[in-house]
C-alpha cells in the first residue's frame, strides 16, 4: 500500500513509469491516455490495420478493365474483372446479348480459352472482344417457314378493321383505278408476266411498276424519280387484300424491316398475279 501512495507523490516527475505500469492495470488506462506520447502509440496499430485491409479488397479480383464486345453489329461497353475467367465473360455476354455461353465463339488474339483469367491472356483496357454465333430465337426463326410467318399476320389482319377503309390508303384508293393499270382476270391464278407489273400506285399516289428479276433474285421497284433494287430475301413477308367495291385488283405490302412501319404499300395490283408475287418473294417460285 505505501509503495502505491508513492508515485502519486512523484508521478509529476516520472511519467514513464506511469506509462509502463497501463498495460498491467486495467484503472490506470484513462489517466494513461491524457498524457501524450502513449496514446499515439496506442494508435498506431489500427492505422496500420487499416492499411492492410484496404490492400487485401483492392487486390481480391475486383480490378476491372474496359472492354468493347462487339456481336452482330452491335457493340458494347463492358467493365468487368480482370481475374475473372473466360466463362465467366461469355456468362456476362450472356446477360447482354441473349446468346447462350455453348453458342458463343469469343475471339480475343484468337479463340477465348474459357479456363484462363483476363489477366492471364494479357486483356487490356479498351481490348476488343469479337463475338461470334446466333441466339435460340434467330436459329428458330430461320427454320421456320416464311409462309407460317404470313399466315400469322394473315390471322391479325383478320381481326382489324379493313386496310382499304383506313385513312391512310383511303387517300390514294379515292384517287380510282388507274387508266393505264394492267387488266384484270378474277378467280384465275397466273404465273408472272414476263413484262414488268406497271400502272400502278404507291402510297405516295405516284405512279410505281414491279420488275421481278428471278435470274438475279431482285425485286425492282420502279418509280418516276428511281429504281430500287432489293434481294428477295431482304423481303421478310407479303401482304395483300382485296379492295372494297373491286375485288378483282389487291392493295399489297411488302414488308422491308422487323416492323409494319416499313410495309412499302402498292395499290391497284391485278387480283391474277397475287399469288404468283408472294410466292416469288417468299421463295418458291423455282417450284411453278
């Protein structure tokens, strides 16, 4: 007890002591910490702690590196991890393309290897990954026949209001038959003419011809200001209706892009020809 009483005497003059008896004593730690230099030792420990910790996350797999994927014509900018493993992108190409990793060709410096990490085959920022193969739905929609496709837009144009009563082709219909359009044969089906289909109107009211090259496999539409020449297969489907009050000449579409907004419209068709045109397009024509 007595040799207790004396520090508290002298502890103004020997602080060091103090500071060595803090670690044994659990009391003493309060006192301890307002007396300078021991306190920042104290401190020390966690700052260096805290440096250890941040180092360890940065260098857990978290680095990224910016890519450019590039499938079908469409290209994508991608941050992703740099020790992550060739599967591990083609799932990431997964999310944003649809493609299934198994139909995925991924070429960086040739083909991707699918157990390697980027680092490890030395991706770089602004690398461009090459990706090559179709979806389910583009394998599907290749084999299935165009002439299911047609029937489907047959059975939703059956439940709209009629083509030749909307107002859109209600403007060039008013306009009358042509004088110079070519004559008509009701309830008969003939081949194509070997001339080029004229006298005809476009959605515009001018004047429009069809030319059907099957040697070149082109469709010619012809207009007084051009010629538009397309691939028969750039024309994913034909549509057709009768017009109100002259059922033997049809209003016809022919469809150019993934969407009605590109129909190409073509009035005043000779009711003959209808189906000897669909099934040009549509590819059956070497069949006559």
């Amino acid at each position: 007890m007595a040799a207790a009483a004396s520090p508290s005497a002298d502890g103004a003059e020997e602080p060091g002591m103090e500071a060595e008896e803090l670690p044994l004593g659990g009391g003493g730690g309060g006192e301890g910490g307002a007396a300078g230099r021991p306190p920042e030792a104290e401190e020390r420990p966690d700052l260096s702690q805290a440096s250890v910790s941040n180092g360890s996350d940065s260098e857990s797999g978290k680095e990224l590196v910016e890519l450019k994927v590039i499938w079908n014509k469409n290209k994508y900018d991608v941050k992703f991890r740099l020790d992550s493993t060739g599967a591990d992108l083609k799932q990431k190409i997964h999310s944003l393309t649809g493609l299934p990793p198994a139909m995925q060709k991924v070429m960086f410096k040739g083909l991707l290897p699918e157990e390697k990490t980027l680092r490890e085959i030395k991706v770089t920022n602004g690398a461009k990954i090459m990706v090559v193969g179709s979806t389910i739905n583009d394998v599907l929609a290749v084999n299935t026949p165009k002439e299911a496709a047609q029937q489907e837009v047959k059975a939703e144009e059956n439940k709209k209001e009629p083509l030749c009563r909307q107002k859109q082709h209600r403007k060039v219909l008013d306009k009358g038959k042509p004088d110079d359009v070519m004559p008509s044969v009701k309830g008969v089906q003939e081949r194509l003419p070997t001339v080029p289909l004229s006298g005809m109107y476009n959605k515009s009211g001018g004047k429009v011809r069809l030319t059907f090259k099957l040697e070149q496999d082109q469709l010619w539409i012809g207009t007084k200001e051009r010629t538009e020449k397309l691939p028969m297969g750039s024309i994913k489907n034909v549509v057709s209706e009768p017009i109100e009050g002259h059922e033997d000449y049809h209003m016809m579409a022919f469809q150019l892009g993934p969407t009605e907004a590109s129909y190409y419209w073509v009035y005043w068709v000779p009711t003959q020809y209808v189906d000897a045109i669909k099934d040009t397009v549509l590819g059956k024509w070497q069949y006559f």
